[in-house]
C-alpha cells in the first residue's frame, strides 16, 4: 500500500523493472469460452451483480438504465477469456462491436471485471490495471460526476495507459508507461486498434486532452 498526499493521491514511483513490459496472464474470474472464440452478452443487472458494484441510490443513474455485459477478450497470455462490464444501456451493443473488434485483433486485456465501492475507496497499491466501464465515482479532483459514474466512460489497461497530471500519475507505479513512444502490449495509441475501434463508434480518447493525459480514458462524450 502506498501513503496518499495532501491530494489524496501517493506520490508517483519509479516502475519496477518486472512491470516495464508488463503482461501478467489473465486469473479467470468468470469462466473462459470454451471454444475460444468471441461471445459476449447483454441483459439487465443482476441483483447479486449490482450489490458487489459501486453503484447505490445516489448515483447519477438508475440501476434500470444499466446492462450488465459479458464479454471476451484475449489475455496477456494469448488466450481467451470473458470479462464483465456495467454500462450505459444506450451504449451497450457499440462497447460489444468494439470489443469484438479487439478481440479478432490481439489486443491483449489484463483484467476486465466489476468493482466494488470499497475498491474504488481503498487504498492505493500504484499497480492497478483493471478494465472497467462503470464507477460511482467523481471526476479526479473535482466535485462533478465521472462519465463513469453514467456508465459512459471506460479506462482500458491503466498500467499500461496511465493518467498524467503535473506530478499526479495513475496508478502511481506506471511512470515507465509515460514514454508513448516506447510501444509495448495493451497500450492504447492514436493510430492503434483499440483508440481506432472507440473512434468507430463515436468515443472520445483521453490521450488527445491538452491540459493532462489521460491514456486510459475513452468516453462516448469526449468528458
């Protein structure tokens, strides 16, 4: 765990040489397609589903107005895999198209599940790398909600895409991932297969911000 600033972020750090390249295979939280090939699902949260996300009854958006997506994507490790998503009902079939996509690509995903409030709040351990669409959450350093928070936003690979801000970068041990020009696996670039594929279905990508980079972010309204 890493001591938070007067931001209440932790100070940036130096990338251990083992996360440099990172590309740590894929623990299944959800079962992998048998077949190996691209399957994804949509359909309304789950009770059981909506209790372990961060959503509550004072986010911006109504539990009904969400869908619950399964998804495939391929790991660091080559192989198939099924990741969850919250979203936006009225973006659910575009994100589908878009994982599709990257999915027929390669583009490698570490993780893709749902988290908790209590992840989002916990903590900081500088290393996280979760794929995600829906978070509760606001905007970084503001009072105004996330696009997130509507299930409009995704953050693809953090680690591998970080958010820079001045001294602020997250997650605080991605520092080696600043250098764009240093292509490695999983990063999101202009000319590349995931930013191209969110450009496809209307989506904004956090890399061409002018006041900050925020490498992970992709949103259907450029916020």
């Amino acid at each position: 765990m890493l001591p938070a600033g007067e931001q209440g972020y932790a100070a940036a750090r130096e990338t251990p040489p083992e996360l440099r390249t990172r590309s740590i295979v894929t623990v299944d939280d959800l079962p992998p397609p048998a077949d190996g090939r691209f399957h994804a699902t949509v359909q309304p949260v789950p009770a059981d589903v909506l209790a372990r996300s961060s959503w509550t009854e004072n986010c911006p958006i109504a539990a009904a107005d969400l869908r619950y997506l399964t998804v495939g994507f391929r790991g660091f490790d080559g192989r198939a895999h099924t990741g969850e998503l919250l979203a936006n009902a009225r973006v659910a079939d575009d994100l589908v198209r878009v994982f599709e996509r990257l999915f027929a690509a390669g583009f490698p995903i570490e993780r893709m599940r749902i988290s908790s409030a209590a992840e989002l709040n916990g903590p900081h351990t500088g290393d996280g790398n979760t794929t995600e669409v829906f978070a509760c959450r606001p905007v970084r350093g503001q009072k105004a909600w996330s696009q997130h928070a509507y299930g409009l936003a995704l953050d693809l690979n953090p680690f591998q895409n970080p958010y820079h801000k001045g001294e602020v970068v997250l997650p605080e041990l991605a520092t080696a991932y600043l250098d764009r020009a240093d292509a490695r696996p999983g990063m999101a670039q202009p000319r590349e297969q995931a930013v191209q594929a969110f450009a496809a279905i209307g989506w904004k990508w956090g890399g061409d911000y002018r006041s900050l980079k925020d490498y992970m972010h992709l949103s259907s309204t450029g916020g």
